[in-house]
C-alpha cells in the first residue's frame, strides 16, 4: 500500500468528537448484587446502576442524599429493567451510622453484596489561599473518608464469605495537576493508595478491590461545579476532542465488577484520552 494512504495533516486525521454508539449490555454481572452510591441524578453513578441492570445484575441498590432524585433514579431504572430488583436507600457517607445503615439494608436485600461501587465524590474550584479548613476537610471527608467507610463496612460483610468486588471511583487529578484542585486531587491520590492497600488485605480472603481514574466525564453536577470555559478548555486538551459520556466510564467499572477482570487486584485503570 502506497505510503501516501497514510499520510493526513493532523486536524483531517483528528477523530470525530460526535457522542459514539450506547454500547448494549452482555451479561457481565449477570447473578451478582450490586450497590452504589451516590447514584441519582445524571452522573457517572447512575449511568453504573443502569449499565449494572443491563449488564444482568440480580439484584440492585443504589443510595444518595437527596430523597426525590434518589426515588427518580429508582423508578427510572426500574423502567429499564423491570425485572430487576432495585431498591433506594438514603446515605450519607460522612456519617458511619448511615453507612452502617446501608451495608447492612443492602445485605438484608439483595442476601449479601457481591459488587460495591464507591462513586459518592465531591469537588469544587479554589485556589488553596482562598481555601478554608471547612471546604478542604467537606472534599475529603465525603471523597476519601467516605470511601474508606464504605469499604471497610463492605469487606466485614464480604470476608466471611470470601468473595467479593469493590471498585472505586478515583480520577486522574490523583496523578496530574491541576489549580484550584488541591482538595480534590489529594482525595482523589487517597483513594488510589486506599485501593491498593486494601486490594492487598481483601486479597487473602478472595475479593478484588481496583479503580477507574477518569479524567473528565460531562454530567450536570459537574456543570454546577466548574466553570463553563474551564470543562470547555478540559474537554478540548482529550485526544477525542471531547469529554467522555458517563457510560463510557461505567463501561469501564462493569468490566473491572465482572469476572473478566479476575486477576485485577489493586489496580487504577484511567479512562481518559488525553494526549501524552
């Protein structure tokens, strides 16, 4: 073939930035429970708990602080699935009488948690001079501590029977700079070292502990939470030109959930397309 085939000047030879094709299920979590939190509204928790039903979970629960979005998601994914089991429960993953609460509904329910998904996350723009104590310890407690909390009330249920998944939602600011991210980054860094050193002691007993690290994922409370020009400029630096579709991340999660994925164990998948 003639060497000229492959020659393109970059901007011909740049990929479509155009949403790609929804990826339909294949049973990767077909049998297992799952439960997520932070998982109403329209973020990357949600597109998991729809991939999780479409995927053949048997059981869902998904869990949220905010009652009316949380009841949406439910019925929404009950529309989707109507013949999955899919229950809410309110949690606050600061407070560990509340995630005690949930491990527990959700072992009551679903007759133990086979797959846990840490999404529940919260960010936010400031430089670090104009950072409070307050805003600095609200980014970490709910990102990492509320991680921390989840997982280890998960493993006392999942140990016993020794199998299980656990897969966090980290970010790529857990590698990379950023301003205005301090708190957020260094959560996100916590909760890759989190998963590795948990990996490492939920191994003996069988279960898998690993992350995805996005980079950027459009949704609307991240519109809330940056602003405009700054997701724009985020969005344009991706080798794809665009931000990723919460799904595509989700996919991603499924993966490292299903038994494709079980010689995983405290690994940080990026699911980014940004340029080296």
């Amino acid at each position: 073939m003639d060497a000229d085939t492959f020659s393109a000047s970059p901007s011909s030879a740049r990929p479509s930035s155009q949403c790609p094709p929804y990826v339909p299920g294949h049973g990767l979590l077909k049998g297992q429970s799952v439960l997520i939190t932070a998982a109403a509204g329209q973020g990357i928790g949600f597109a998991t708990a729809r991939r999780a039903v479409e995927e053949g979970a048997r059981a869902l629960m998904i869990s949220d602080i905010h009652p009316r979005r949380l009841d949406e998601a439910v019925a929404a994914l009950k529309e989707i699935a109507p013949e999955t089991p899919v229950t809410g429960h309110l949690a606050d993953v600061t407070n560990e009488d509340q995630v005690q609460a949930l491990v527990g509904a959700a072992e009551a329910a679903m007759e133990g948690i086979d797959v846990l998904v840490n999404n529940a996350g919260l960010g936010g723009v400031k430089p670090i001079v104009e950072m409070t104590d307050e805003e600095w310890h609200r980014v970490l407690d709910v990102t990492l501590n509320g991680t921390f909390r989840m997982t280890r009330a998960a493993l006392r249920a999942m140990m016993p029977r020794r199998r299980g998944t656990i897969v966090n939602n980290a970010s790529v600011l857990g590698w990379r700079a950023q301003k205005g991210q301090a708190h957020y980054a260094a959560a996100k860094a916590g909760v890759m070292a989190l998963t590795r050193c948990s990996a490492l002691e939920a191994a003996d007993y069988g279960i898998r502990v690993n992350a995805v690290s996005p980079s950027i994922a459009m949704h609307d409370f991240l519109k809330r939470s940056a602003p405009e020009e700054v997701l724009k400029e985020l969005a344009q630096r991706e080798a794809f030109g665009r931000a990723a579709e919460v799904w595509e991340v989700a996919n991603v999660i499924m993966f490292l959930a299903s038994d494709y994925a079980s010689y995983m164990v405290g690994e940080v998948v990026s699911v980014s397309s940004q340029h080296a």
